[in-house]
C-alpha cells in the first residue's frame, strides 16, 4: 500500500476516533489542541496536496463499514481546512 495512503489512514482513524469519544473521556478542548498541528500540516500542502488528501480521506470513507465513523470522516475535509483554502 501506498505510504500517503497509509498515512491519511491513520490519520483518519485516530482523528474520528477522538471526535467520537464522549466529552467525558476526552475534554473537547484537549482534543482540538491535540489535533490542531496535524490539521495544520495537511493546510500547508499545495492545492494539489489538499486535492489528494481529500480523494484519499474520502477512500477511507468509501472503507469504512460503520455508518458513524463513514459520517465522520466524509466530514473530515471540511473540519480540517481543505476545501476552505484556494
């Protein structure tokens, strides 16, 4: 398997994780702080870099058999930056 895919992947998986856990197990705010520099990053890559970063989350996606999770991560571009910057 391709490393960016493999990377994107447990990205995806760590991050839906964190979003689906109770605010009782993970304080909302710690989450975001733990999740802000990675989002960052994938920011940072070109229009093309984001492009591929959103085909391969919405390939995890499309992996993904529970609904909750696949509901997560379709939504996951969105929360992180990538379709907001031109």
């Amino acid at each position: 398997m391709d490393v960016n895919k493999v990377l994107v992947r447990a990205f995806v998986s760590i991050v839906v994780s964190i979003d689906l856990t109770d605010d009782e197990d993970i304080d909302p705010d710690i989450a975001t702080d733990m999740l802000e520099p990675a989002a960052a990053i994938f920011r940072e890559l070109s229009e093309e870099g984001r492009r591929e970063v959103v085909s391969l989350i919405i390939e995890s996606a499309e992996q993904e058999e529970n609904p909750e999770r696949r509901a997560a991560i379709l939504g996951l571009p969105e929360a992180i930056g990538l379709l907001d910057e031109d």
